[in-house]
C-alpha cells in the first residue's frame, strides 16, 4: 500500500466501506492527483504529487507561508457565530490545498473528514486557486457507524483567482446522530468560476449550511447544485447564497430535494447590487412520505439591470407517470424508482466526467432507502 494511504489502513473494513461511499479510494490513489484523512482531530495524511498543487495540514501551512495569513479567516469571521468562534479558540486543524497559478488537475483530489469517536470533530480548510488554475475536489465527510453521538465543525474559506476554475464535489455519509455544521465562504475573482455539488443521500440527524459564493470580479460565475434526501429523524436546514457585486458576474443555485419522513428547509439568496448581473434559484422537491419540505427563495435587486429569477416546486409523483412507466413493462417499483432517477438527474455544466460518475454512484448508494 502506497505511504499516503496507510492511514485508511487503521480503520476496519466498515469504517472504509462508508469513507468508500463518499466517493474517495482507500486502496490507491488511481485516478486521483492527491489525498487528505483527518479522523476526528488527527490529521493521517496530506499529499499529492501533481505539479503546482500542494496540499497541507493547516498548521504546517500556516508555519510554512506567513502569506496565508492573508486568507486565514478573511472570508469567514472568527466571530460569525458560535462554531467558528469554538474552531478560532482551538489550535488550528484541517487542510490547506494551493492550486499555483496556472497550474491543472488531470485527476480530481480527494479529502476526507472522518469521525470515529462520540465527540465534536473541527476543521478548517483553506482553498486557494490562484490565476488561471484549475482545481477539481472531491470531499467525502462520513462517521463510523459505532459512533452514536457527535458533532462535526466546519470553516471553509475558498478563493478563486483570475479566470481560474474550481469544482468542489461534497458527499456526506454522516450517521443518523451526528449533528453538522459547516460554515463555507468562497471569493471569485474576475472571470473565475465556482461550481459546487452537494450530495446528501444518507442524512444525518441535523444539517445546519448555507454557503455564501462573493462574486468580486467582472464576469465571475458560481453555480451550486444540491442533492438531498430526508429519511424520519433527520433535519436539514441547507441552502446557499449568491452576492453579485461586478458587471457580468452570474449564479444559478439548484436544488433537487427528497423527503421520506424527515425535514428539509432549502434557502437560497441572490443579491444583485451592480448592474448586469443575472442569477436564477431554482428548488424542486417530493414528498415520498409524509415530511416537511420549506423552500424560501429570496431574490434581491438593487440597482437597474440586474436580472434575477426564481421557481419553487414541491409536490409528489404522479400516478399518471407510474401508470404510463408501468404499460411498458415495468413494476411499479421500477416505475418509481425510473421517475425519482429522473428528477435527481442534474447534470453540471463542465462537470468533469470523474465527479459526475461520483454523483451518480452516490444515488445508486442511496436509492435501496427510497
């Protein structure tokens, strides 16, 4: 086994089969350019060897590049809220990842935040691509399924230079106890572009995110796009936040949302406050099962010529669709299940192929709890 994958060796197979689901590789790092573990506070790994990319326990950065401290806590306060003011009291854990000016990725990094013990785990994790770079992430946040109570903190701030492009992929595989907190803020610069995917199929017990993208530069774009399901028990309070503040800056905020007993709230906010800006909110979600899906798009324009829209949609499947599904020679199962495949299927726009298939396998995962 590979130096940077020993660490996964310490976990039991059950532990790495839910790391696995998350979409990271625990027996190599083909079809990878490099890899972070921190299990609950200890940081196991952190490497990669494609060129002009770096990746670095937060504390090693922060000692090898006084520079960070331009990043460190500027896009997200110390003082925004009561989990980042715990994480800013602490010493300092989670990843630093620099994608050096120019720099590209062939195959995407893969981290992974993973708690093992009944406890609050905390990160925060810094990502810098700078001008012209191209970045692509996939991270898998998953807990052990002896761990019966615990809480995960989360900072991340991200940047995005000068026509720079950065695709974060994020699967949580948490347990149906643990509670999750992330705080996330991302800086584009001119004609940078953010996209974001969020997969939650296998919920935890509360979900409290709502990533906030700035959009500084002239032609700037961020797209975010979630998949989630709430089973019985589970409270997921996510969303996501669009501030267009130069000319030609875009976002588009997506969401396919599922409930089969559990609460969903969906957020999204748009704000134009420069002309020539346009962003779109767009939430479509199903009731399988009894559960609570609040959607609140807000849309808020304040200057001429800026264009911004928003739709919302909760409903069920209709019966009409499984009968047609059915005439052709499916079970009503099949049917069903043919129809939710439907509604979950967002394809990305420049999605590389990698994280697409990561997507995809995180819903087949998922799909035996419909």
């Amino acid at each position: 086994m590979p130096e940077s994958m020993k660490g996964y060796s310490d976990l039991g197979e059950e532990d790495r089969r839910r790391i696995e689901m998350t979409g990271l590789q625990t027996e190599s790092l083909e079809g990878r350019s490099g890899s972070f573990l921190q299990v609950d506070e200890h940081i196991h790994h952190a490497q990669t060897d494609s060129k002009g990319i770096e990746i670095l326990a937060l504390s090693d950065a922060l000692e090898k590049y006084t520079w960070l401290e331009d990043y460190y806590w500027k896009a997200v306060p110390r003082d925004k809220d009561e989990i980042t003011q715990y994480i800013a009291a602490r010493e300092p854990k989670g990843y630093v990842l620099i994608a050096r000016k120019g720099s590209q990725t062939t195959f995407p990094l893969q981290t992974c935040l993973f708690l093992a013990k009944d406890d609050i785990q905390y990160v925060h994790n810094i990502i810098i691509a700078e001008e012209g770079a191209e970045l692509h992430l996939i991270a898998g946040c998953a807990s052990s399924m002896k761990t019966k109570k615990g809480a995960h903190y989360g900072v991340t701030e991200i940047y995005v230079g000068k026509d720079a492009k950065v695709t974060s992929t994020m699967i949580h595989t948490w347990g149906e106890s643990i509670e999750v907190y992330p705080r996330s803020v991302t800086v584009i610069e001119e004609r940078g572009i953010f996209l974001s995917n969020y997969v939650c199929m296998v919920p935890a017990k509360k979900v409290q995110m709502y990533p906030t993208a700035e959009l500084r530069g002239e032609g700037a774009v961020a797209r975010f796009s979630s998949i989630i399901l709430a089973t019985p028990g589970s409270y997921l309070d996510t969303g996501s936040r669009a501030i267009l503040s130069a000319k030609g800056a875009t976002a588009e905020l997506i969401t396919r949302a599922i409930t089969t007993g559990g609460t969903i709230i969906s957020r999204g906010h748009i704000l134009g406050s420069v002309k020539d800006t346009k962003g779109h909110i767009e939430c479509r979600a199903l009731i399988l099962k009894d559960g609570t899906i609040h959607a609140i798009p807000e849309i808020e324009g304040r200057v001429v010529d800026c264009e911004l829209s928003h739709e919302a949609a909760v409903g069920k499947i209709a019966r009409d669709e499984i009968e047609y599904l059915m005439a052709r020679g499916l079970s009503e199962d099949e049917a069903t299940a043919t129809i939710i495949r439907g509604f979950l299927d967002v394809k990305i726009s420049g999605l590389p192929e990698s994280l697409q298939t990561q997507i995809d396998a995180a819903i087949d995962a998922a799909e035996k709890g419909f």
